[in-house]
C-alpha cells in the first residue's frame, strides 16, 4: 500500500499500517476479507498447513515427540514459517495444538502420532475437576517467545493464534482421547449437567488464558476450534456449548482482531454457531458456502471450504472445485478461501500451491 504524500503529518504516516504490529498492513487480503472488506485478491490459507504433508517439516519433525516441538519456540517458529514460504499463503498459522495449553497446567496428555491426544487420567467427576487450574501467560514461555520471533519473522503476513473450544477439550478429557459418537462426554452432559458446566466453565477460563498469551504477545487475529461439535444437535449445542463458547470469544471483542470460529461438520449448527459472537465463521466442506452464509446470516464472514481430499482430483477436477468454492464464497459478505478440514498428510504439497495460485488468480 502506498503512502499518501500528503501535506499534513497525519496523512504521511503510513495509515494503512496496525497501529497494534508495526509490521502489519492493516489491508492485508485476510484481514479486510475477516472484516467485509473486497480485498483485491481472495486470501488463501490452508488449515494444517504447517505438517506432515511437508517433507521440510518431516525433516525438523524427525525425532522430537509433537509435545515437545510444540515447546521450543525456535521449532515453534521455524514450522510455522514453512507454508508461508513455500506457498506464500495468505496468513500464518501458529504451530501448537489444542492440548498445549492442558499440558502446560500440568495434565498427562500426549499427542500419540496417527490417533492423536491421548489423556492418562480422563476427567470424569469432581475430584478430576480440581486437576483444572488457569492458565497464566507465565505458563507458557515458549509461545510468547515463538509469537514474538514470528511477528519479526513474518512482516506483512498476519499470524493467527489458536485454541481449542471448551467442548472439544472436554471431548479428549472426558474420553481420554479420540472418539467417534463422544458418548460419554454427552453422557456427562445429560447426567451431571451441573459437572459438565463446572469442566466447561474451567475450560473456557483456560482457553481464554491461552488465546490471552497469544494476543498479548501480538497475534493478529485467532482462531478457535470447536472440531468436534458437529458431533451435536442444535438443540445441545446452545444448551451446553455455546455459553462457554461464547465467553471465550467474548473475551477478545475489544481486541481489535479477528476472530475466527470452526468445526468440522457442523451444517446443522451453523447458525446457532454464528450466533456464538465470532467475526469469522469457518465452514467445512458439506454445505455450500452460498448456503452456510444464508444460515450464518448477516455480519459475518465465512471460511472454507474445498473438500481436503480435493486434492487427490485430476488438476481440471480441482479447478472446477475451486471455482466453485470461490463462485459461492463470494455470495458471503468477507470470504477466506480454506480447506473444509485440515491439509491431509498424503497430499502434494505441489498441489497446495496450485490451490493458492487458482485462488489468487480468482
Ligand atoms: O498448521 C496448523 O494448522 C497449525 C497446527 C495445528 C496442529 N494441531 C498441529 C498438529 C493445529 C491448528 C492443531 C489443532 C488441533 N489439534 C485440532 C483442531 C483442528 C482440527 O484438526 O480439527 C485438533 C482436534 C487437534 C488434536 C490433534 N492433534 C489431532 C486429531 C492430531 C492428529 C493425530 C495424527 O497423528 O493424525 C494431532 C496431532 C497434530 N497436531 C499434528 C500436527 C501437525 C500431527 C502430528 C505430527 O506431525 O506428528
């Protein structure tokens, strides 16, 4: 963006520039797409881009445990920069995951390489409670360092920082690890509702300090994962997620950043989602983006939503997919092309940058 030459002090201040990240333009394509602006090119960036589907990251990756990558900012910021050197994509996504910040409180979780998080002593009644203490910035060195290193590292490329929503958190602890039907964090919900607040409640609080440490280091916008809560009605949803959702994005409304709110199957949901109080509504890849818009309703931009094994598609395939997405994507008042889930392991990353050059070149 240029510098007006204007005569007054004001207008020769570079306005465009963050008045809260020196570095940032504030017209970056993601940042005014995640506030309804038209920016001049769709901004593209890929959920999971920073992983297994990059040989560079194999490499950095080769025997250090996922935890303990997630602890050492200098590895923290060498991932994150990956994609956004290789694919130039739109926006950066803090390396983490969502159990970070439960380890960090001084749970017994582990990420277990092709099943996931995997909790030693799963929180099912009050005496797992009190294992549930907040999360302060001090807990957690290691993200302030990586955030500030990338926000030196990254220029005009927005980083995003991210947590995980209280249900999907409660899910892997109720659980104690990956589940398909979640039945017995439902079963918690139905029969001790009071105990599922509690545990919500202080999940809230504990994602909250997580995203706080993020935002205070710098990042520019955040983006909170409720992946599991397709795994809802409507109906339960707004009765035991969305408060405790809502208060986390809450937390962040005067910020000045974005705020961005995804799970994975959740076309049922969106609407009740969107009322949640997110800037930003990520949607995955089984409602039409034109549709998911009509039910997020007015205020909002979407994120979305290329089926992730789109990629495997012969090249024509894939364009015509990724047309359509940007044809519908375009009926929503702000759109941020993405996948509908994360980057698979098994995909090209050569086919990662066609995406982004289709989507640039709209
Ligand atoms: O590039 C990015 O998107 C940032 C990195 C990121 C990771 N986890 C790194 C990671 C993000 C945003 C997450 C969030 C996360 N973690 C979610 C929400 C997003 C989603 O996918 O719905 C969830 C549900 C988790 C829990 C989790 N952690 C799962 C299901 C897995 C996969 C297990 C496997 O091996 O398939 C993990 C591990 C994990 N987190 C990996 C990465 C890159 C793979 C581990 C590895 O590379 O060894």
């Amino acid at each position: 963006m240029g510098t007006a030459s204007g005569s007054t002090l004001q207008a020769a201040a570079p306005a465009a520039r963050s008045a809260r990240r020196p570095g940032l333009d504030e017209r970056a394509p993601f940042l005014l797409a995640a506030r309804r602006e038209r920016p001049q090119v769709t901004p593209v960036w890929f959920m999971r881009q920073a992983g297994r589907a990059l040989p560079e990251y194999r490499v950095l990756r080769s025997g250090v445990p996922m935890l303990r990558s997630c602890q050492d900012p200098e590895l923290i910021a060498e991932i994150t920069l990956q994609p956004i050197r290789r694919f130039g994509t739109d926006a950066a996504i803090f390396f983490s995951d969502i159990v970070v910040p439960l380890v960090a409180i001084g749970l017994d979780v582990d990420i277990v390489a092709g099943t996931g998080p995997v909790v030693a002593d799963p929180i099912r009644d009050e005496r797992g409670l009190a294992a549930l203490r907040p999360l302060e910035p001090d807990d957690v060195p290691y993200v302030t360092d990586a955030v500030r290193t990338l926000l030196a590292e990254l220029g005009d490329t927005p980083l995003i920082g991210f947590a995980g929503a209280p249900f999907t958190l409660a899910s892997y602890l109720v659980e104690g690890g990956p589940s398909r039907t979640h039945a017995r964090t439902k079963q918690l919900m139905y029969r001790n509702p009071r105990l599922w607040h509690a545990l919500a409640d202080r999940l809230a609080e504990i994602t909250i300090g997580f995203l706080r440490a993020q935002v205070d280091a710098g990042v520019d916008a955040i983006q909170l994962f409720d992946s599991w809560a397709g795994a809802l009605d409507e109906t339960d949803y707004r009765r035991y997620v969305a408060p405790h959702t809502a208060r986390v994005l809450a937390a962040f409304e005067n910020d000045g950043i974005p705020r961005i709110h995804f799970g994975v199957n959740t076309g049922e949901l969106l609407t009740a989602m969107a009322e949640v109080g997110a800037d930003v509504v990520g949607v995955d890849w089984r409602v039409h983006l034109d549709e998911a818009a009509r039910r997020i309703g007015p205020g909002r931009a979407v994120q979305g939503n290329l089926d992730p094994t789109a990629v495997f598609a012969p090249a024509d395939v894939l364009a015509d997919k990724v047309s359509d997405v940007l044809l519908r994507g375009a009926k929503a008042e702000g759109h941020i092309f993405n996948l509908g889930h994360g980057v698979l392991p098994e995909t090209d990353p050569g086919v990662l940058a066609y995406i982004v050059d289709l989507v640039h070149a709209g």
